[in-house]
C-alpha cells in the first residue's frame, strides 16, 4: 500500500497529527480521489473537540469539502469517470430505501454516513467517496473558491429556503463567518434583503461588502431592537454563529408570522420565550446540509457567478495554527487547504 499525507485526529482536544497514512482502495460503488482544496468547516473542529453528543470515528481524517480528481475506480461505478473533478459532502452516503430517503429528506435518513465525521474526508492527499453522492463540480470552477460550497454554500442556500423568505423581504444572518459570509450572497442572489448580525465588526465588514444593507454588532447592541426600530421584525433569520446567545436572539427580531432557521451548532442550549414564540406565531426549524439536489442547485448558483466565497488557502501542515485562529474567531471567510501547491 502507498502513502499519502494526512492532518489525523488520534483523540479529543488534542492536536492533529500531520503524517503519512495508507492510501486507502476504492471498494464497491467508490471512487478514490486526489485531492486539489479542502475547505475547513467549524464541524470539524467540533469534530476534533468531540463536543457534540454523537461523537466522531477516531482516529479520524475530518473534512467534508473536498475538491479533486477521480483517479481510481471502485467496482460497478457509473455515476462517475475518471478524471472528472468531483467533491465529498457531509453527507457522504444515505440507505436510499427508507421513509426519509424515499421522500427528498436523505439528509435525516438514519443510515446516513458523514464525510470527515463517522467516515474519513478531505484532510490529506486522497480521500476515497462514494459515487452516488458525490458532488459534481462544474466545468470551469475554481477548485479552491468552490470548495466552501460543498458544506458552507448548500447548507446555508438550503436553510434559506426553509426560511421561506420571498423576494424583497428581509432575512437576518446571524453569524458571519464560513458559513454566515456565503449566507448573505446566496439570500441576495434569492432576492431577499439582508441584515447582517455578528459578534465582531471585520465580519460585519465582509457583510456588507457581500451585500448585506443593515449590520448590528451584537456584542455592542441589541440586535432585536434594531432591527424592530429598523424595518420591524425581520420576515426570517437564519442563525449560523457558534454561540448558544445568537439562537435566543433570533426570536425577538422576528415579526409576527416569521420562521427562524438554525443551522449553527454551538454546544449548549438557549432560553425559548415560549409565550413570544406562541403570540408571533412563530415557525422554528432545525436545517441540516442539503440533499443532493440542493448541492446541484448550490453549484449552479456558483457557476453562474453569483457566489464568490472569500477564502485563504494554507498547507495542511498548518491546520492546528487553523483551527486555534476558528477558535478565536479570526477566520475571514474560509480557510481551504491547498494540496497543489497554491498556499
Ligand atoms: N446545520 C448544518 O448542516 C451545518 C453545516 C455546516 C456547519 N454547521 C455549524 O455551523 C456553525 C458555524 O460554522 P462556520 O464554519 O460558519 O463557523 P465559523 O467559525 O466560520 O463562523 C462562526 C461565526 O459565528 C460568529 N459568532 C460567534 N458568536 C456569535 C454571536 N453571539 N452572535 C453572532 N455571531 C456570533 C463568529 O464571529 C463567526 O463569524 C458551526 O457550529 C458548524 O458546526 C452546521
Ligand atoms: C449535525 C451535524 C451537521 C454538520 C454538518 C456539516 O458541517
Ligand atoms: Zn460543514
Ligand atoms: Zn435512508
């Protein structure tokens, strides 16, 4: 068996192991794939924290937006050839046969394997996918812009359509960092206006910049009363930081009748104003990655160029220097991991 370079989890809260491991074979049904750009998602350093109740394989090789080149095919493989640019995604592959995969929700199918998470993903030199799950890039892509997409892109554009905000109203995006950033361009490109909420004024910085008309530094104001003195109650929010506060908070810039959208997952609960959230009428819904067709229509949205992730390549050898700068919130936009020679 040959070798490849890989960023390696060996236990919970310790650093990565930057090393050599097995090049892994494509099994029935899978691809293996040379890495060119892996993006860096907040879940996996979750993962690397194990601080969520259902805890990762160890060791473990994170990562779920993966972008590279078919080199090897499994058995019985058809949905893809080689040479063709593919991607791995959170979801790395669903049974395809129960009540959830049978009705377009194989994002709650409880077979599901996770890319980076129960399997291994996008932090070293080859990854192995499997084929019915892949995420097709489209011809032309940037391999390192496209990468925040696999995750951070279909996430948010998925949980935006949960908010079901029409064209011209307004959806609050709170949390403006990997996920948040491309948030505030898929809402614009879907003909919503934006308001912008984060902890730290750079991020509200690249809101703006991103498009976004109305910012609150939530660490300095309190966003609800801003935005009810500003446009009245917000129609929808979507909610992607990493504090359990921003979930709590969501429910008072909403106005009557709105839907509150979660995709972040901070550890931790928050205080639900049940007599607020019953009077407003208020819809509250857990979002989780998006199904393969969402991934479709979230790579479309890229190639047509309405998406333009901000992001900063890096070696993998410096994936601990990484994750300690996620930790204090220092990361503009996304950080991707270069394996070709970019960073
Ligand atoms: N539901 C899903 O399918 C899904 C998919 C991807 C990521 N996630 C989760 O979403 C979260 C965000 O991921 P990311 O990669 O964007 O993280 P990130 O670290 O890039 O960004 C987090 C942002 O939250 C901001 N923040 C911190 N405290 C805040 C507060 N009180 N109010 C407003 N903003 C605050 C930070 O300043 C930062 O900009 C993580 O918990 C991650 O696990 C969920
Ligand atoms: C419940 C875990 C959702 C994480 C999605 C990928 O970041
Ligand atoms: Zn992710
Ligand atoms: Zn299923």
């Amino acid at each position: 068996m040959s070798k490849m370079k890989a960023a390696i989890v060996e236990g919970f809260g310790e650093e990565f192991q930057v090393k050599d491991a097995e090049i892994p074979e494509p099994g029935p049904g899978q691809v293996l794939v040379k890495l060119i750009a892996s993006g860096v998602c907040h879940t996996d350093l979750h993962a690397a924290e194990g601080d969520w109740p259902v805890k990762p394989k160890l060791p473990l090789i994170p990562g779920h937006e993966g972008v590279g080149i078919v080199e090897k095919l499994g058995e019985g493989v058809t949905e893809v050839a080689l040479g063709d640019m593919i991607g791995n995604a959170w979801l790395a592959s669903a049974c395809g046969h129960c009540q959830y995969c049978r009705t377009g929700w194989e994002t709650l199918c409880e077979a599901q394997s996770n890319g980076g998470y129960s399997v291994d993903g996008s932090f070293g030199q080859y990854m192995l996918v499997d084929s019915r799950y892949a995420a097709h890039i489209p011809e032309g892509s940037d391999p390192h812009e496209i990468a925040p997409v696999l995750c951070a892109g279909v996430t948010v554009y998925k949980g935006l359509k949960m908010t079901e905000v029409k064209p011209g109203q307004w959806v609050a995006i709170s949390g403006i960092g990997g996920l948040g950033h491309i948030a505030v361009q898929y809402a614009v490109a879907m003909g919503m206006r934006v308001i912008a909420i984060d902890v730290a004024d750079d991020k509200l910085a690249l809101a703006s910049k991103h498009g976004a008309e109305i910012t609150v530094n939530a660490f300095a104001q309190d966003p609800a009363e801003i935005i009810q003195q500003k446009v009245g109650g917000t129609h929808g929010v979507l909610v992607t930081a990493v504090h359990p506060k921003a979930f709590g908070q969501a429910i008072g810039m909403t106005r009557r009748g709105g839907t509150i959208v979660f995709n972040g997952l901070p550890a931790g609960d928050f205080p639900a104003p049940i007599f607020d959230i019953v009077l407003k009428g208020l819809t509250i819904r857990g979002s989780i990655v998006g199904t393969r067709q969402d991934m479709i229509e979230a790579l479309e949205f890229y190639a047509a160029g309405k998406i333009k992730p901000t992001f900063h390549t890096r070696p993998l050898e410096d994936i601990n220097a990484v994750f300690d700068e996620m930790r204090h919130g220092k990361i503009d936009g996304r950080v991707v991991i270069d394996y070709a020679g970019r960073a």
